[in-house]
C-alpha cells in the first residue's frame, strides 16, 4: 500500500514536537531510587555546607520527615542559596512544603509532572520572572512570590487549587491582570508600581476572602463591583490614588470585618446607611478628603474595634452615638476641623484603649466623666482650644499610659490626685496657661518615663521628692518662672537621658553631684541666673553629648577634665562670665561637633590642639579676648562650617592654611587686628557663602579673583528657617538660611573696585564702606543681579554711578554716600524709594535726593581729584552722614546677628521639640 506524503511526515512531526517538550521540562539525569540521594544530590548541587556537620539525613536542619521515612517538607529559609534551584526536589513524593525564602535563587526548575506540592514559598529571593510549568503543580494551594523583582503584570494560569497568592513588593507596574485565576481565596499585590483602575474581574472573585492591594498606584473612583465578594473579609487599599466615595457593593459586605483605605483621595460625606458594615471591626479612612460630619449612623457598628478617620476635613461635633459602641478600643480623628465639646458619652466605652482628638478645633472642658473609661492607655487632646482645668477624676485611670494634653488652654494647678497613676509612662501638659507649683506627689509615678511642662506658667522650686523617680528618662520643665536651685536629689536619676530646665529663674550653682546621672545625655540649663564655676564632676558624665549652659552668670574657668568626656558634641557655653583659657584637654574631643564659647572673658591664644576635633562644625569664640595669631592648624579641620572669631584680639594676616577648610561657609574674622592683603585664595573655599573681615586692618588692592566666589552656593531663601538641618553626615547647618556676602568695611584697602565683583551673580551684600577705594564703579556691579545691600560709603570713588545699577530688582540699599560721586542718580523705582542720606556727600542729583539734574545727563562739575577735599559745606555732610553709613552697616550686624542667634534658640526648641516626639 502505497504511503502518502502526509503519512511520512506525521512521524517526523511527532519526533520533534515531542523532542522539544522533553527539552522545555527539567530533566534529573541521575537514578535516584530514594528520599536520602534526592537530599545528597541536593546538598552536592547547592553546596549546602549545614548538612555537611553530620552523616545522618535525617538530623539535617529544614528537612521534615514523615514517620514512614518519608521527606514532607523542605524549610530551607536563610540557607544563602543562589542561582538556580534543581528540579530534584519533585524527586521527593511526599513533599508538600517547600519554603526557599529568604535566599539569592534567580529560578525553581519545576518538572514537567504533578507533585505533591501544596506549599511554596519563593519570597525574598532575585527571581525575575515566573517560573515555568507552575500550572502543573496541581496540588498547589498556597504561592508566595513576594519581595522578587518580577515585573510583568500579568499573571499565568496556576492550577485549580491554588487558593493563597502572594506577589506583593516587587516591581509589577501598569495593569494588572487576573489571568483566570479566579478561584483565589488570597491575592496579595502590595508594595509594587501596579497602575490604572482597579480591575472589575476582582468582584468575580466569589472565593476571596483577602485582598491587599495598597503602596500601588491605582487611581480613578473606587467601583461599585463586590456584590458577589460575599466571602471578602479584608481589604487593604491604602496608599494608592483612589478617588470619590465608599461605593454600596462595598459597604454591604456582611462578612467584611476589615477595611483599610487610608492615604487616598477618598472624597464627599462619608455615607453610612443601617446594615452598613455589618461585621466591620477595622475602618481605616484616614488622610483622605472625607468632608462634612461625622455621621451619628457609625454608632451602630456594634464590632467596630478600631476607627481612625483622622487628617480628613471632617467638621461639626462628635456625634454623641458614639458612646453606642460596646467594642471599641481606638478612637483616632485627629487633624480634622472637629469643633464643639467632647461628648460625656464616651465615658460609656468601657474598653476603649486610645483616644486621640489632637489637631481639631474642640473647646470647653475635660469631661470628669472621661475617668470612668477604665481600660484606657492612651489620651491624646493636644493641639486644640480647651480650656479650663486638668480634672481630678483623671486620676481614676488606673491603665493610663500617655496623657498628652500640649497647645490647648489649660489653666489652673495639676492635681495632686494624678500623683495616683500606677502605670503612666509619659505626661505631656506642655504649652499651656498652667500655674501654681509642680506637685510632689508626681514623684509616686514609678513607672514614668518622660515628663513634659514646658511653656506654663509654674513658678516655685523643683520638688526635692522627684529624685525619687526610678525610670525617668525625659525632665522638660523649661519656659516657665521656676525658681530656687537645682536639687541635688536630681543626682539619684540614674536612667535619666535629658534635663532640660532653660528658660526659668533657678539660681546658684550647678550640683556636682549630677555628675552621677550616668546614663545622661543631654543638659539644658540655659537662659537662667545660675552662678559659680562649671563643676569638674560633670566630666564623670560619659555618654553625654550635648550641654547647654549659655546665657547664666557662670564664672571662673572652663575645668580641664571636660576634655575626659567620651561621646560629647555639643558644647554651649556662650554669654557667662567664664575666664581663663581653653583648656589643651579638649583638643581630646574627638566627637564634638559643636563648641560654642562667644561672649564671656576668655583669653589667651587659640589652642592649636583644637585642630584635632576633626568632626567640629561649628567654632564659635567671638567677643571674648583671645590674642595672637590664628593657627594654621585650623585648616585641618575639614568640616568645619562655621568658624567665628569677631571682636577677640587676634592679630596677623589670615593663614594660608584656611584654604583647605573644604566645607566652610561663613568666614567670620571682624573687630580683631588682622592685618596685609585680602588672601587670592578665597574662591578655593568652594562652600563659603558669608565672610566678614570689616574693622580690621587690611591693606592693599581687592583680588580680583573675587570674581570667583560663591559659585556652588545656594541663594538664600527667607523661608528656610531652619538653622540647622540633619543629614546623612550629621547635624549640619542649612545654608539657605542666609544671605551670600562680603563685607570688607572699615578697613585700609586702597586701588579700584574689581569689575570681576559682577561676576559674582549669587552675591546678595557687599560692604566695602570706611575704605580708601578710588576710581569709578564699575559698570560690571550691575550685573550681580541678585544683590540686595550695597555699602560702599565713605570712600574716594569718583564718577557717575553707573546706568547698570538700575537693574538690580532686588535692591533695598545702596549706600554709596561720602564719596565724590557726580551725576545723574539712575532712574529705578529701587533707588529712588532709598532715604536720601545713602547718597549725601557726593554731587549727584535725581531721586531720591531733592536737587534735580539739568538738562545734561552729566553736569558741569569738577570732579574731585585723590586727595582733594570738597567745599566746607561738604566736609561738614561728610562728618554728618559718616555716623549714617556707621549706622547702616551696624544695622545690618546687628540684624545678622539677631537673626542669627533667634534662629539658633528657635533650632533648640524645635529640635527638642522633635526629639522629645519620636
């Protein structure tokens, strides 16, 4: 019988169709024949090194036997396992969990036959892609993929029985797909890049009890599409882009228990009708955009256990049905515009744990009533307009942890009742009208860990009984009008990590004995009428970092064995009486970052020991009485941003060193005696952004590689407030939050201003007045197009001011008085709004000055020549408006300074502030 052409084909086609399905399965090539070859061809291909420790199999760590001898499970989690993981393992016919978790596998070869498998979990590996044939393991119920790198949306068809699947933290982005797998009871996509609307074949999944879709992408309204979901017990969509309101589908859900929505663009009333959320345990809408009241229907939610509405624009009062609740242990709708009173009927919720109404706009009283909630830890009601007086009942809370009651208008005394807590760990009653004396009775709290009353109004000394305290950590007593001295009993505070008493009236001495408090970390004791001399016991103090003494009366010298402290940062020790020198022991500082000493009697050389802190940021010893020269060692300090010696003795020029000062920007060297050239060197100081060299003794013409200043700076912004800002190095200072510039005023400089000054673009105050500068100015000025302050009174310079100068928009002063200037002022809506004075003492004309110019644009005056005086009239201007210019730039010191010094106070309270809230 004669064969067809098809006939011969067919045979071939199955050859090769069949070859290349065999090649697409993993092969085991060796005869395994039974568990223990499976788990040593395992061990051989892996290198797993733990199951070499012993011959036996069957004490191998992860390996789970059966008691027929039979491997059920693989727990090979944390066993640094890499590449790819064998197809062996279907070898093994009773395993049913394998858990690789937790390892480097890029890929499971996965057999081309039915397994046992009913667990596998594959997360936290650096699996790029699903793995093949997954759809073959139809014994599969549980698939754990998360924290891979997959990326594709779209998933591929798993068997039947998978029921749990987890994919959340990898990097699936754009939409997502169901692929059919519709039988899911578990669907876990969180942490990844998914996108687009929420697909509607999620309300065809009538198995799914869980499902977690938040830290996406998501956007557009949230659909109407679970009626079928009638077995949906969880759902996480927080984090996403969700929009409008809570659809019925969703809220009719009789089995959902919980719901977590937050970080959303949820929107409109939130809408409850009777029926509503049924089983609801767990309703997290928080920072949303829900809007209007809180509806009173939420009072039905008989199994709500946990609500948090909070950072949404709800507005009304707290509908009293709340108190309906007969579960509820967490109650947060914070950061709303909530206003009226606070409803007596809470005092009803017998197991409510935390209730938190800070950031709304709620006045009135306390309810007394709110002590009778017996269960509850935690109450925060800060940062709203209560008023009246802390209530005694409080006392009866026997549970309460944390009371924070900060920023209302509390008035009246505390009550000594509260002294009865037996579990509190922290009270915050901070900034308040609170009066009368801090009671004794607090030192009862055994178990209070942090106290904070600062801004009230307590008067009275601090109660000696308070050493008492066996876990206090935190003492915040500062702005208030304490008076007395520090008690000693402090000392016995042996947990105690802060002490902050600033801004009071204590007096006397420092006790030595704090140096006790061995596990202290920071002192603030600023701002207070403390006297005597800093005591050397506090040297004892190892892990302190930060002290604060600035603004007392201490006297006497800075004790040597300060140098002995180990993890010190911080030293403020500015506005005191203090004398003496610095002591070379503090060269030992290897930590300090900060050492502030301005403002007291201390003199001598600067220590060239100094050097050695090489972590400072900041050196401040200006208005003390320091002589001689500045070391060249200070440019080892390569950190340093901050280096302050105005108003000292210091004499010499500037060293050459400073120039490797990498990260300085602010230069701060005025009312000393420095003397030669302004350095050429200046534009290496890439980060410089301030410097002020005025009331010195500097000769010689200006560098004109000036020009090349403040490149790499940012301009300052008035709203960066912020002194200080904390980065990855540490603690460093913000630059924007100051102006860029010069000042070389009431100096001996002599020759022309450089035209290179325009090319200083990010340059926003140039002083260059009380000089002996000559020539014109230059045209260049005008192209430093970001100044605000120019002073360059009282000097020889001649000409006209040039036309440029109008297009300085951010302009406020200009101060070039006393000089022999002639011509036409140039017109600019800036210059002609000065005070007149700023331009006095020349022989110009034109606003803002009276005199108007002729009809020529330069008069026919004769200029006057270097060295010539002008007429007595003008000596005499000159000898007026010569205070004016003084004022001028003292004006803006002393506005520098202020800002500066207001900036700094305002950094400590706002980063005490801080910390005291982490």
């Amino acid at each position: 019988m004669a064969m067809s052409f098809a006939d011969l084909l067919l045979p071939l086609f199955l050859l090769v169709f069949l070859t290349r399905s065999r090649s697409q399965c993993p092969t085991n090539p060796s005869a395994i024949v039974n568990d223990t070859q499976v788990l040593l061809s395992l061990r051989d291909r892996l290198g797993i090194k733990v199951w070499n420790e012993t011959a036996n199999p069957r004490a191998w760590r992860g390996v789970e036997w059966s008691s027929d001898n039979q491997v059920e499970g693989l727990a090979l989690s944390r066993f640094n396992l890499s590449g790819v993981f064998p197809a062996t393992w279907a070898e093994l016919p009773s395993l049913a969990r394998l858990d690789l978790s937790q390892n480097g596998l890029s890929s499971l070869e996965v057999p081309c036959k039915n397994t046992q498998l009913n667990l596998l979990n594959l997360s936290s590996n650096s699996l790029q892609e699903f793995p093949g044939n997954l759809s073959i393991l139809e014994s599969l119920e549980s698939l754990d993929l998360s924290g891979n790198n997959l990326t594709v949306a779209r998933l591929p068809k798993f068997s039947l029985t998978l029921r749990s699947l987890n994919l959340s933290i990898n990097n699936l982005t754009g939409n997502f797909s169901i692929g059919g797998n519709l039988g899911l009871e578990a669907l876990e996509l969180s942490h990844n890049g998914l996108s687009g609307s929420i697909p509607e074949t999620f309300g065809e999944m009538t198995n799914l009890t869980r499902l977690d879709i938040s830290y996406n992408r998501f956007s557009g309204d949230l659909p109407n599409i679970w009626s079928k979901n009638l077995e949906l017990r969880y759902m996480r969509i927080s984090e996403n882009s969700l929009q409008g309101g809570l659809p019925p589908s969703l809220r009719r859900l009789r089995k959902l228990s919980e719901l977590r929505a937050a970080y959303n663009s949820l929107s409109g009333p939130l809408e409850l009708e009777d029926g509503d959320f049924a089983s609801i345990e767990v309703l997290h809408l928080g920072l949303n955009g829900f809007n209007k009241t809180i509806p009173a229907t939420l009072g039905n939610l008989r199994n709500l256990k946990i609500l948090v509405l909070m950072g949404n624009r709800f507005s009304g009062a707290i509908p009293p049905e709340l108190g309906n609740w007969s579960n509820i242990r967490e109650i947060w709708l914070d950061s709303n515009n909530l206003t009226g009173t606070i409803p007596g009927e809470l005092s009803k919720l017998s197991h409510l744990q935390k209730l938190v109404l800070r950031g709304n706009r709620f006045s009135g009283a306390i309810p007394p009533d709110l002590g009778n909630c017996s269960n509850i830890r935690e109450i925060w009601l800060d940062s709203n307009n209560l008023t009246g007086t802390i209530p005694g009942e409080l006392s009866k809370l026997s549970h309460l942890q944390k009371l924070v009651l900060t920023g209302n208008r509390f008035s009246g005394a505390i009550p000594p009742d509260l002294g009865n807590w037996s579990n509190i760990r922290e009270i915050w009653l901070d900034s308040n009208n609170l009066t009368g004396t801090i009671p004794g009775e607090l030192s009862k709290l055994s178990h209070l860990q942090k106290l904070v009353l600062r801004g009230n109004r307590f008067s009275g000394a601090i109660p000696p009984e308070l050493g008492n305290w066996s876990n206090i950590r935190e003492i915040w007593l500062d702005s208030n009008n304490l008076t007395g001295t520090i008690p000693g009993e402090l000392s016995k505070l042996s947990h105690l990590q802060k002490l902050v008493l600033r801004g009071n009236r204590f007096s006397g001495a420092i006790p030595p004995d704090l140096g006790n408090c061995s596990n202290i970390r920071e002192i603030w004791l600023d701002s207070n009428n403390l006297t005597g001399t800093i005591p050397g016991e506090l040297s004892k103090l190892s892990h302190l970092q930060k002290l604060v003494l600035t603004g007392n009366r201490f006297s006497g010298a800075i004790p040597p064995e300060l140098g002995n402290w180990s993890n010190i940062k911080e030293i403020w020790l500015d506005s005191n009486n203090l004398t003496g020198t610095i002591p070379g022991e503090l060269s030992k500082l290897s930590h300090l970052q900060q050492l502030v000493l301005s403002r007291n009697d201390i003199g001598g050389e600067l220590p060239s020991g100094l050097s050695n802190c090489t972590e400072l940021v900041r050196l401040s010893l200006n208005q003390n009485k320091f002589s001689g020269n500045l070391p060249d060692s200070f440019g080892n300090l390569s950190r340093l941003l901050i280096l302050e010696l105005s108003s000292n003795d210091l004499v010499g020029s500037i060293p050459a060193m400073l120039q490797t000062m990498s990260s300085l920007q602010f230069l701060f060297l005025s009312n000393n005696r420095f003397s030669g050239s302004i350095p050429d060197w200046l534009p290496r100081l890439t980060n410089l952004r301030a410097m002020d060299f005025s009331v010195n003794r500097f000769s010689g013409e200006m560098p004109e590689s000036i020009g090349r200043l403040f490149a790499n700076v940012q301009l300052y912004d008035q709203n960066k407030r912020s002194v200080m800002i904390q980065t990855e190095r540490g603690l460093v200072y913000n630059g924007f939050a100051f102006p860029t510039y010069i000042d070389f005023s009431f100096n001996q400089l002599t020759g022309s201003i450089p035209a290179a000054i325009g090319d200083l673009y990010k340059l926003q105050g140039l002083y260059l007045s009380h000089n002996q500068l000559t020539g014109p100015i230059p045209e260049s000025l005008g192209k430093a197009r970001n100044l605000s302050w120019v002073g360059l009174a009282s000097n020889r310079l001649n000409g006209s001011i040039p036309s440029s100068v109008a297009d300085l928009s951010f302009l406020t002063i200009f101060d070039v008085s006393n000089n022999s200037l002639v011509g036409r002022i140039p017109d600019s809506p800036q210059l002609s709004s000065m005070d007149a004075a700023l331009f006095a003492g020349n022989q110009l004309c034109g606003l803002p000055l009276t005199n108007t110019c002729s009809s020529t644009a330069m008069p026919p005056h004769k200029l006057r020549t270097e060295g010539q005086g002008g007429s007595e009239q003008d000596q005499r201007e000159v000898t007026t408006l010569v205070s004016v210019a003084i004022f001028v730039a003292a004006a803006f010191n002393a506005f520098f300074w202020t800002y500066f010094a207001a900036n700094r106070r305002a950094h400590s309270q706002l980063c005490g502030c801080w910390q005291s809230n982490l």
